[in-house]
C-alpha cells in the first residue's frame, strides 16, 4: 500500500505510517496537474490545508481508498466525489480545540491591552504609556457565536478571568447552558449586549456576512470583534468603517476572506491585531493531528478499520449494499431539516417505517444525527462522534418501528422537538437508491435533496413562482428543478427551488423583499 503526503506534517506522524509497513512518499507544494499525474498510485492521501483535492484529482485517483486531513477542516476536499467513488474522507476533530481556544484567548487580550502596538511603538525607541490606555477583561460581557468544541473551551477559560458569558447556539440547549454557567439568548440580543464578540461557526450561507453594518449597528459603543473561525463571516468593509468611526474599539483578525489578504486596510491598521491564520498553529496541536492521522489511515489500509470518517459509517461489508441508499437519505434528512430548522433542539426522534425498519437502524440514526449537526458545526462532526455530541448538547435521541409505510416500501420521518415548535420531515427512496423528501410538517412534496437550494414559505397566491424565476434569472441563476406544497388553495404554501449556482446576500434579501413570501432559507445537500 503506498500513501503521498502532499503537505507538511510533524514527522511523527509519518514514522508512523512506515512502521506500519506502508509506502510512504512526502512530495509537499505539488501543482494541482502535477499531483494528478501521480495520485493514481498512491492508495492514501495524507493533506493539511494547502493541498486541494478536487473532483478532476480524485477521477484521477484509480486507486485511492482514503484521505485523510491532518485536522478538522475539509473546505479543500470535495467529500461528494470522494463519497461517489467510495473513498473514504477522514479528518482529526478536536486536535486543534485546544489551541484555537487559546489563540482566541490570547487575541483578546492583545486587543484590549493593544499589546501588538505598544510592543511595535517601543520597538521604535518610543515610550508612549498614555496613548495605549487599555481595558480590563473582569466583569466584561463575553458573546459566543458557536458553543461546540472550541466556542466551549473559550468560555471555560473566560469564566477563569471573570468575564460574564452569553452564547448564540441553535443546538445548545437551555438546561445545558445552565451547567456550563452560560446564559443562552437569541444572536440579536447577544450582539446588543457583549462587550467583546467571538465567533466559532462554520462559514455558511447562513453565516456569511454575519457580522455587518446593520448588526455593527446594534453593538455596544466601543465593543470589541474577534474571529478565529472563517473568514467572510465577518464583513471586513464594514468592520473598517465601524474602526474608523469609532464605533468599534478594536478588532482581532485570525482568518481572512481572501488569504493571504492582499492590499487589505485591516492588516497594519491601529486598531486591529492580525495573526496568519495560526489557530491550529502550536508544535502539540501539529504532532497530535499528524500522529491521529497517521494512526488512522494505518488502521483503515491494514485491518479496514474506519474512526473519523465524515463521509461514510462503519458497518460490515455485506451490509453496504442495502444500508448506504438509507445512510444517504437519513443523512440528507437530517441536514435537510437543520437547515429549515430555527431554536435549541431539545429532542430527536427518528421513526423507520416499512422497509426500513427491518435495518439495521442504528447507522442510519448515527449518519441522520450527523446529518443534523453538520450544517453548525461543520468538520467537529462525523459518523464516531455525533451521538456523543447530540448527547453533550443535551439533545435526546429517540427511535421507533413501525412495519406500515403508508403510501411508500419504506419511509424515514425525522421530528425535532424545541420548547417552541416541532418539525417533521419524511423521506423515502425512489427505485431504492435515489433519495426523496416527501413530506414536511403537513405539506406533502416530491424534493429532490441535493446541491444548492432555496426553501421558502410563502402564501399562496398568484405571481410568486413567476417572480422568484424572474429575479434569479436576471442574477443569471438557472433553475433545476422546482417543488411545491400547500395547506390550501389560497393558504401558506412551501416553494422549493433547486438552482444551479449559490446566491448571495444581496440576492437573498431581494428575495426576501417580494411580495407573498414569508421567509426563505438557502439549504446546501
């Protein structure tokens, strides 16, 4: 078995990787024509983030079984055309939390003790005490946009310095803000209220832009931005007005929307502490992914053991062929409803109709979870740990069987309980491989889960469908395939749009500005 590591890791995790008896070759800063000249001998690809692994590498790849990211990020991998050939994705979640949480802590503080600039000043032979006037971190408001592994650490070490936490987290519930000491509230209320703003999501339609002039706006005078997350969920436009106004005290800048930044007035201004994207960046944090890494491509090539696999569960062999058409739908239903979905999830309950409830259920349970709590938390979530982390978050998972399907061989219906609202979505297979939504709530549908989506509520009136095909057509967005439901004639109704290419911000809000529609989400399966 021959493996390419194609970006710099600790050598740790390559010895290991020998000692198991595998080929190894390093060939780090390979051009993307030249890596897909050579993939196809290699049966494992070890990456960081510099490597892209594209859909034209992995055609190339006749031979690869998996990749396996030393770290958590896979925005580099496309997993769809990896998951159609059967390779198997891997990542290390939770080897960087440690030190993301640290760095965040330590960018803080450099902005409220401006510590960048009064060290750059004396470097200068300058000695100017009043012009760098700090801020204390005790009985400051702390908002966390994001409460999963790093957003968590981040808290814990802030409730060490005295700081008052507040989080924004869609899938954390009540009772478990409670025990971690953390008062829970909606992101407007959050943003109106911290003193300093810090943000662990996954960047997302739904978190692109997240921070902006209008939310700028509601902020506290003075209060202070921190991102170590993804760059673009913070404008950095509108971050730079909000500096030079004054209406912002400062901000600390880990990632950036285009890296490395280029002419970016951010980058050297006085207000703004700028780091290289070093998060993930300690001497532990690398060898700890390199040596998971390694380990666990050695486990998967040798005994066909699979641990921390985004993209594919572990069940026998002969299991596969019957099992996977419902891993993918149970799995689209749970990201599929998540992404409609808005409030702290307090319980989960799959029900496996017909067919499907002479499973095998469990896996299918495991990739719906997953499915659930990727579109928040991103790479941290694969088909080991989602149970675990549904479980830390207080969400309670329950199943039930019933051999009646109804109108279909076999059916998935997933009900997510929050102390508002429920929502139910059922699936099936069409010719029982291809993957449908069938019915949400109470209106019955025929959608197709996959690419890129809009879901709308909307009353049912006339011009609606016209007008949003009018406006994506003239974004020069092609439609693929549209879906509708209704209560009744005249009543709320559900549009579903399958479209070509992403919209953006500005194009959602037009969107949301026509006349008869109630709400609209982007959905991405």
């Amino acid at each position: 078995m021959k493996v390419l590591v194609s970006d710099n890791i600790s050598s740790k995790g390559i010895e290991i990787l020998k000692k198991a008896g595998l080929d190894v070759d390093v060939k780090t800063g390979l051009k993307p024509e030249e890596l897909k000249s050579i993939i196809g001998e290699y049966h494992a690809l070890v990456i960081r983030s510099a490597t892209k692994v594209t859909a034209d590498i992995i055609d190339a790849a006749k031979n690869l079984k998996v990749i396996g990211r030393a770290g958590s990020g896979l925005d580099n991998v496309d997993k769809a055309a990896a998951s159609k050939k059967g390779i198997v994705v891997m990542n290390t979640p939770g080897g960087n939390t440690i030190t993301t949480a640290e760095h965040t802590i330590a960018m803080m503080f450099a902005i409220a003790r401006k510590i960048p600039q009064a060290n750059a000043s004396m470097a200068k032979g300058e000695w100017e005490k009043k012009k760098f006037m700090g801020v204390e971190l005790f009985n400051k408001t702390l908002g966390i946009i994001g409460l999963g592994n790093i957003g968590g650490e981040v808290a814990k070490r802030a409730q060490g310095l005295g700081m008052n936490v507040i989080a924004y987290d869609p899938f954390l519930s009540e009772e478990k803000a409670k025990k971690m000491g953390i008062k829970k509230m909606e992101i407007a209320e959050l943003i109106s209220q911290a003193d300093f703003i810090t943000i662990h999501t996954p960047l997302t339609a739904e978190t692109r832009n997240l921070i902006n002039a209008k939310t700028i706006k509601t902020m506290k005078d003075s209060a202070y931005i921190i991102n170590c997350a993804r760059g673009g969920i913070v404008n950095e436009k509108d971050i730079y007005d909000a500096l030079e106004s004054g209406k912002l005290a400062g901000a600390a800048l880990d990632v950036f929307e285009k890296e490395p930044p280029e002419n970016n007035p951010l980058v050297g201004h006085e207000k703004v502490v700028c780091t290289p994207h070093l998060g993930a960046s300690t001497q532990e944090a690398q060898e700890n992914v390199a040596i998971a890494i390694a380990e666990q491509i050695a486990d998967y090539l040798i005994y066909g053991t699979i641990r921390n696999a985004v993209n594919f569960p572990s069940i026998p062999a002969d299991q596969v062929a019957v099992l996977q058409p419902y891993i993918t739908l149970s799995e689209k239903i749970g990201s599929f409803s998540s992404q409609i979905f808005e409030g702290g999830i307090t319980e989960v309950t799959l029900e496996y109709r017909g067919d499907a409830s002479l499973l095998n259920i469990s896996p299918l349970t495991i990739a719906a979870i997953k499915g659930l709590l990727t579109p928040i938390l991103e790479e941290t979530v694969n088909f080991v740990n989602a149970p675990f982390i549904a479980k830390e978050r207080g969400i309670e998972v329950k199943e039930t069987k019933s051999t009646d399907a109804g109108d279909y061989q076999g059916a998935i219906t997933m009900k997510i309980t929050s102390p508002q609202k429920i929502l139910s979505v059922t699936g099936t297979l069409f010719s029982k491989r291809d993957p449908r939504i069938v019915k949400i709530n109470d209106f019955t549908v025929e959608i197709v889960p996959e690419g890129n989506m809009l879901f709308m509520y909307n009353n049912d009136k006339p011009g609606v469908i016209g007008n949003i095909g009018t406006l994506l057509g003239k974004n020069n967005i092609n439609i693929a395939r549209m879906h509708f439901g209704r209560e009744k004639a005249g009543g709320k109704a559900i549009s579903v749009v399958n479209i070509d290419a992403p919209v953006t911000h500005k194009i959602l809000q037009e969107i949301k500005n026509l006349p008869n529609i109630l709400d609209v989400k982007v959905i991405n399966l």
